[in-house]
C-alpha cells in the first residue's frame, strides 16, 4: 500500500532526533546529505531547519546590538563604584 502523499514517511522525533545528529557532527550540511542519500523532501527539511536555527543563533547572540565584553562598566550603580564585572548571565551583571 502507497503512503499518503502528505506522509514523509518519518516522524517529527525522527526529524528532530536527525536534526541534533547534524548539529553534534562536525559539518551539519554533510551530515544532513549523508542521512537524506535518497530522500531529496528530507535532504531539504533539514538543510531548512539547520538554516533556521543557525540564523536564530546568529540573533540569540547578541540581540542588543552591543557586544556584552566591550559594553562600558557603568561608573556608578546607586552609591556604589562597580570595579569589575565579575560574571554575567540570564539573571544580570555581577559587578565586584
């Protein structure tokens, strides 16, 4: 029996799962061809996905438009003279 013409013949955990493979390899791109060999619909959706996700790293990265390194420490915070910035993460600044 034929399968449904919108059936991709994988599931969406599959195409995650290979996703993932593609982005733990050293070249996702290669990794994408090699896992798709006979499946130009799959081949796409993957290169699709790598492409998406690549460009919403490039904006998760700096979504500010400054780069957090050269940002200027702040010369006063309330009373206080922050010296360094000791860390930084979700949650703010650490300055010492």
């Amino acid at each position: 029996m034929a399968r449904p013409a919108d059936d991709p013949g994988y599931t969406d955990a599959q195409l995650e799962d290979w996703v993932f493979t593609c982005l733990e390899s050293e070249d996702p791109e290669a990794t994408a061809r090699e896992l798709a060999k006979d499946d130009a619909a799959l081949r796409r959706e993957l290169e699709s996905m790598l492409a998406e996700l690549r460009s919403e790293d490039a904006l998760a990265i700096d979504s500010t438009g400054l780069d957090s390194a050269a940002a200027a420490l702040p010369e006063k915070i309330g009373p206080y003279r922050p010296l360094e910035c000791v860390g930084e993460g979700g949650m703010g600044i650490v300055y010492r």
